[in-house]
C-alpha cells in the first residue's frame, strides 16, 4: 500500500511538473513573442531603414512580379516590374514638398498625391502596415520557421467579417528585425482558407547612393496624362 501511495505520488508531482513547466513556457512565448514586443523590435531596426534596398517577390496566385525599393534619408524610389524585367509603375517620393508621383506605364498616366507621410518603417513595406493596426484580439504567435536559411518567428492576424475571413501572417528574423515573408489567406471559413498572395523581401543596407535615387521629371513623360 505504502509502494502504490509512493508510485501516486511520484506521479502527481511529475504531472505538477509539466504543468508548471507548460505554465511556465506559455507566459514566457507570451511576453517574448507579444505584439508590443515584435513590434518595437521592428522599430529598432529604424535606423538601419534610413539607407536600404529592398526587392520584394510579389507572388499572386502565379504571377510574379517584384518590387524595387530605393531609401536614403527617407527619400524613396519604388519600381514596380514583371516577371520579364518590364517597368510597370515607378513610385517618385519627394518628403521636401510632400508629395508622391505615381507613373503607371501600362496606361500612361500620371497621379499626384500631396501630404506624404514621411514615417521611414511604418508602411515602409506594402504589407507591414498591418502590423501596426493589429490588435491583441486579432493576433497570434504560431513558432518559428526556417525561412532561406535564417530562423523566423510566424505570426499571423485575423479578421473575421460576415462572409470572409482573412489572415495575414508574418516571418521575422529577430535576428536582424526584419520582415523576410509575408503571406495573406482568405476564405469563408477557418478551414477553407486559400493563400491569395505572397511577399519575400531581401535587404541590402547602406548601398542607397543619390544617383539610384530618381527624381520625377515630367518631360521624360511627354505622352503621358495627369489623372
């Protein structure tokens, strides 16, 4: 009797054991890998932001384009091209007067908008500006992955409307706090989720020279239209 008391409470302890080990990992994932947290690491990497090239792999459901992205001293240039190296769309952003010129070369036109926001990391990205409207609700910490050799954390946010659901997770290299892959999911329920785009950024620092840096100029536009 004594034997099976001792045998019982071995394993009430070993059960007390996982569980305070469980316990004990659950609140450190949560504190470690909180939005708050992921977020400032982000932010910490703002610095580094102020002279980057950034080439983002748009892959939509097949079609692949990429994005080349020009920042130094938060002045920024941004081409958008095919699969065939052919310039779709050039982004001109110019902080001096406030203002951003979109050329779109697949309809030839010209679009001026006023009052830029001049924040260098926020919205920096075409993706991460979702991080920064995520809330706790909406927000989860699913592990790590392997992403091109580097070790990521996987975080997603979810937004349930009445007919749609739609995620959008992250992998970030806490190493260098940075975005590497970027994936949106959308379906009608949790189950039929069906991956609609795919972003995977490269970053090269400090290799931004003014001369990659170009300025709009509406001559080199003659046949162009402002809409």
């Amino acid at each position: 009797m004594k034997k099976r008391t001792k045998n019982l409470l071995i394993v009430l302890l070993i059960i007390l054991i996982i569980l305070f080990l469980g316990i004990g990992i659950y609140i450190y994932l949560k504190e470690t890998y909180s939005l708050e947290n992921i977020k400032e690491q982000l932010i910490s990497n703002e610095k580094n932001m102020e002279n980057v090239y950034i080439v983002s792999e748009i892959n939509e459901k097949g079609t692949i384009r990429y994005m080349e992205t020009f920042i130094e001293n938060n002045n920024r240039y941004i081409v958008l091209k095919n699969q065939s190296s052919e310039v779709l769309q050039e982004y001109f952003y110019d902080f001096e007067t406030s203002e951003v010129v979109l050329v779109n070369h697949q309809d030839k036109t010209i679009i001026q908008i006023l009052n830029a926001n001049k924040n260098s990391l926020n919205g920096l990205l075409p993706t991460q500006n979702l991080l920064w409207v995520t809330d706790d609700s909406n927000y989860q910490y699913s592990g790590k992955e392997n992403i091109e050799g580097k070790e990521c954390i996987k975080i997603s946010h979810t937004e349930e409307y009445y007919d749609l659901i739609t995620r959008d997770t992250y992998y970030i290299d806490l190493k260098e706090n940075q975005i590497l892959k970027y994936e949106m999911f959308k379906g009608s329920t949790m189950d039929n989720l069906e991956k609609e785009v795919t972003y995977t950024y490269s970053y090269s620092y400090n290799t931004v020279t003014p001369e990659k840096l170009l300025k709009f100029n509406r001559s080199n536009y003659p046949d162009y239209t402002f809409t």
